[in-house]
C-alpha cells in the first residue's frame, strides 16, 4: 500500500507544488511538504543548492550549534582591540 506523500507525488524528489515568492522573499511550504519532513512551526529550515536546484531540509539540532560556534569564531577575528589582529 502506497504512502500518503507517495500517492501525491511527494516521493523519490518529484512534487508538483508551487508558491508564489511575495515581495519581501518569502514564499509558503506546501502542507503536504511540510508534512512529509515533519516541519512544525518555529522549526528552522536549511537551503542549500544541489545540481542547480534548490533544496530545503529540516534543521537538525547540530546546525545550530554549528551556526552558533561558526558565529563566535568568526566575530572574534572582527575584534579590532586585539593586538594579534593589527599590524
């Protein structure tokens, strides 16, 4: 017996869903996208570009941690008060 997502065409990277990209860069993930991958509101997602196309995925916990040390290793080397960084 096929799978919700499989009967509508969800499975093996084939959907026909479409959204309209407002103004602002912002468009709505389809429900039945949404619910295939499980995202709930508040979840942040992840955009990446594959063979020429887009492909968003569900953050996982580890991004964020990633994201959160790439962000304070980085704004160290922008910290002009620090001898090691002026010629």
């Amino acid at each position: 017996m096929a799978s919700r997502a499989e009967a509508e065409g969800l499975r093996d990277g084939f959907s026909l869903r479409q959204s309209a990209v407002t103004t602002k860069g912002q468009a709505t993930i389809p429900a039945e996208i949404r619910r295939e991958i499980g995202l709930q509101p508040g979840d942040k997602v992840v955009f990446s570009i594959r063979d020429g196309r887009v492909v968003l995925d569900k953050a996982q916990a580890v991004d964020d941690v990633w994201n959160a040390g790439q962000s304070v290793m980085l704004s160290e080397w922008d910290d002009s008060e620090q001898d090691i960084y002026n010629d």
